[in-house]
C-alpha cells in the first residue's frame, strides 16, 4: 500500500484542474486539509467578508470530497507546525499544494520544506507568476507589454480532470467548521450576502456558463453598473473554486470583442500578481517614494477625516453613485469595478485621503479581497503605483453617473433618491434634495482644486 498523501489547500478550494490533487491522487491515499492560521497574515487576516465567503467555501469542498467518500480535514493554528505535526501522525510521504504568492504564503512554504517534503505546483494563474518576462528576462512593470508578452503564450495548459481518490485507512483528527465562528452571528449582516451568492465549485461553473452566453456584450456592458455585464467570477477565482485555465477554455472558438476584453480583465488579475512577485510588500505603502510624504490630510496633521472616512464607507458622501457602491459593496460584498475607480478616486482625490485607508476597508468588506488585485488597483487609481496612471486625473463623479447610465443602480442601493427622475438622479438639485439624504462632504470643482494644489505643493509648485 503507497504512503499517503496530504494536499494542503488555501485559495484553491476546487477538485477540478488542480494539479496538486491530481499528482497526490496519483501517488496514494489522499488527505485533503485546510489550515486556518490567523497569526500567519499578521495583519492581513481575512476581513468578515472572506471569512463568510471561506465558511461557505469550505463547506461546499467538504461536500464535494464526500463524494468521493473522502472528506476535508480542518486544522487550526500555525499551519506549519499543523502540517508537520500531520504529516508524522499519519505516515504521509508528501504535502502537495499550489504554489501562493502572498508574502506570508511565502513564508509559510519556505518554513515548512525544512519540516517535509513539500511538492509544489502553479494553478491558480494563466501562467505561473514571476514567469512572464522581458526578453532580458526582466519582469514587467507596465501592463501592455506584459499583456502583449502573456497573450503570445496563450492559451494556457488544458484543464486537469476531477481525479478519482483512494482513502487512508484511518482518518486524523478534524475540527468542525461550526466551531470556527467564520460567520457573523450577533449581528448577523450577511442576509445580503445570501441572496447575492451561491459559494463553491458548482456554483462557480454555473456562474461560468451563465457569463459565456453574455460574453458577446461585454465589451459594451461591463462599463454600465445598472446591468449584469460582467462575470462576477471575481470572489470564485480568488477563492480558487475555478481557475482561469478553465474560464480561457469556456471561451474557446468564441470570437470578438467581447472576449478579447474579457480575456484581458484576467490578464490583470495576472499582472497584478506579477506585481506582488516583484514587490511582495505593495499593498503596504506607495511605490513611488513621492506619495510616501504626499500631503494627504491626515489626522497625525490635525486634520479630522475620521467622519468624512466613515461617511465614505457608510454610503453617506452625498454624492448617488459614490453612496450606491459603497452601499451595495456593505450590502453583498461585492462592488461593480466601474464604480470602485469611481469610490476609490473620490478618497484619494476628493477627499484628499490617503489610499490606504480605502484598500483596507476593501479588504475588510470585499468578499473577492486580494492582496495582489486589490492593492495594484488602489495604487493605479491613486496615481501613486507603478505604471503610468496619474494622480492628477480626477475622476468626475457625477458625470461618471450620467455617462454610464447608473440611474437603476442608484435607485436599488440609495432609497432616498428611488423616486427622482432619471434626468435628476444623478446630481439632485437643491430643490428637490430629500431631507435624508446627506449634504456633499465637498463639491467636486472645490475637491478637485485641493487634489491639485497638493499635488503642485509635493512637486515644489507654487
Ligand atoms: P469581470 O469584469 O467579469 O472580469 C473577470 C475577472 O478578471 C474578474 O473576476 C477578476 O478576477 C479579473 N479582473 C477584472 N478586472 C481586474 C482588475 N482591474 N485587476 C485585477 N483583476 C481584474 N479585484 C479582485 O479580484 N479583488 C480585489 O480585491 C479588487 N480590488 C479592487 C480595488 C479597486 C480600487 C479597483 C478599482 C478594482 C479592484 N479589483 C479587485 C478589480 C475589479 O474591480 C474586480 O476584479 C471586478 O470588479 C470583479 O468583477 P467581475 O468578476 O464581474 O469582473
């Protein structure tokens, strides 16, 4: 009889075309776990929002091993000393698991090769991280090129098969994902969530094959938050319950624009990872040494941003589109992209409020939270990241609402407005302002003026 093996998931939570399952089913009995090890993000932890998301992951995984008659074996605490502690326990020859780029994930492997031997392998990208390099073979640091360079090596592997699992004979010890108190209980604020999400594997492909029969508008939808147009994959591919090799397959012999755009949207998601590779520290504080000492307003300068902070997060800006992603980002976890360049240029720039503070409310709240995507987006709207985008590009809320049609989004997410006319949903006037509705934090010529003039005083301007 072979020795068993342990696959070791995190952000990979599938049985379908996942290399690491696959090889240690092909080598013996397999022991799937799940470590949850808190300490080791520091103060990366998931946010609530992940942590409904894990619980539901995790629960469907389970499910799906229960097919196989196999089951997923919970541990919690350091996951390096839980992994070694399990691998001597039950004989296993090796710890199979898909290679994460997550500064702490690092860690974690490296540690963990000096306990046992640890098989690693990439999955979760089009292509693997780090690999997509100039001719030099420098990394990359601009989008198009990196676009241009990851597109000729396309398309990626063909997907791996669900793998058949032979089981240990005995089974270690599991905690009971009850007992992990991921979901929020007092106060329960997930009812949005449960409606808005069907979590897992499944849930993932049906989400997939409903988005291949939309793929054709995309190009001209995903802009316009009022309507469906964009795939909502985003928290199934960060959970790793479908990988992009599978959606790049889903959409073989579908041509046109569409597609092309689409497909590019994932290559962010790969070029924000090529980022993290080259800087694993980037979500933490400005690529460009300039913003480190930016003036943002600051309560360490005296000013007092704690309300107008809270007011952001809470959808109470007084400006509809900025307020209806805010709310509906609390609401379901999720926020429509268009909308959270919106959200995001209104902090830095309006608000004069450096971007930190909105990644690590996004981070708290998006059930999609991603290091690597999260941080790069927050950098590129801010102006202050790696490649070209400029702080000095502010972004005009209202006209932004008009522009993309954002009248329906505004009436689901913003009661107080549902009633007013398209023509006046977008920037109320003053007479028809309901009285519960929260006054403008700042006018958009005032907001943009003092955006510029901070960032003339960073330049030595006068
Ligand atoms: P689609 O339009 O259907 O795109 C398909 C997939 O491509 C997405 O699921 C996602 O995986 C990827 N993708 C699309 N746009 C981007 C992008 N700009 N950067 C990286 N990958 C992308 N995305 C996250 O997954 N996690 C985050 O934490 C995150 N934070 C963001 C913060 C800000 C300030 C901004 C402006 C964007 C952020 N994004 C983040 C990117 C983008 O908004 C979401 O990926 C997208 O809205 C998810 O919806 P979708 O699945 O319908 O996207």
């Amino acid at each position: 009889m072979s020795s068993p093996q342990i696959v070791w998931f995190r952000r990979d939570l599938r049985l379908q075309d996942h290399p690491a399952l696959c090889a240690a089913a092909a080598r013996g009995p397999v022991i799937p776990v799940y470590v949850l090890d808190d300490e080791r993000a520091g103060n990366r932890k998931p946010g609530g929002a992940s942590r409904w998301w894990l619980h539901h992951s995790l629960e469907s995984l389970g499910k799906s091993l229960g097919r196989h008659r196999s089951k997923l074996i919970l541990l919690r605490g350091d996951c390096v000393a839980g992994l070694a502690r399990l691998a001597e326990e039950t004989g296993a020859e090796t710890v199979h698991a898909i290679q994460h780029y997550e500064p702490w994930w690092k860690d974690a492997e490296e540690e963990l090769t000096g306990h046992c031997d640890l098989a690693l392998y990439d999955g979760n990208y089009l292509m693997p991280p780090g690999s997509v390099t100039t001719g030099s073979g420098t990394p990359y640091k601009i989008f198009t090129p990196f676009y241009r360079a990851l597109s000729r090596m396309m398309p990626p592997r063909d997907p791996l098969e669900e793998p058949a699992l032979s089981l240990p004979d005995e089974w270690p010890h599991s905690d009971d994902l009850d007992e992990w108190g991921l979901l929020p209980t007092k106060p329960d604020w997930a009812d949005g969530f449960r409606k808005q999400w069907d979590v897992g594997e499944i849930a993932a492909q049906d989400r997939l094959t409903d988005f291949v029969d939309r793929v054709s508008a995309y190009e001209d939808d995903r802009n316009f938050p009022s309507c469906e147009g964009t795939s909502r994959l985003s928290p199934h591919l960060h959970w790793g319950e479908i990988s992009p090799a599978q959606i790049w397959k889903a959409l073989e012999g579908k041509r046109g624009q569409g597609v092309q755009a689409f497909r590019s949207e994932l290559i962010w998601r790969d070029f924000a990872q090529n980022i993290l590779c080259q800087f694993p520290y980037y979500p933490e504080e400005s690529y460009r040494q300039a913003y480190r000492d930016f003036p943002w307003r600051n309560p360490n300068r005296g000013h007092l941003i704690a309300g107008e902070l809270e007011a952001w997060q809470m959808g109470r800006t007084g400006y509809p589109i900025i307020d209806a992603g805010m709310r509906q980002l609390w609401a379901t976890g999720w926020m429509h992209n268009r909308v959270r360049m919106i959200v995001a240029s209104f902090l830095t720039k309006h608000l004069l409020i450096d971007w930190r503070h909105g990644e690590r409310w996004f981070w708290d709240t998006l059930v999609d939270a991603d290091y690597a995507s999260n941080g790069t987006n927050w950098q590129w709207v801010s102006g202050t990241g790696v490649d070209t985008q400029l702080f000095t590009r502010v972004m005009a809320p209202l006209l932004q609402s008009e522009k993309f049609s954002a009248a329906d989004y505004i009436r689901e997410w913003v009661p107080e407005l549902a009633h007013l006319p398209d023509a006046d949903i977008h920037d109320p006037p003053p007479s028809k302002w309901p009285e519960d509705y929260p006054e403008r934090l700042i006018e958009h010529r005032e907001g943009r003026e003092r955006a510029l003039s901070a960032y003339r005083d960073m330049k030595g301007e006068t």
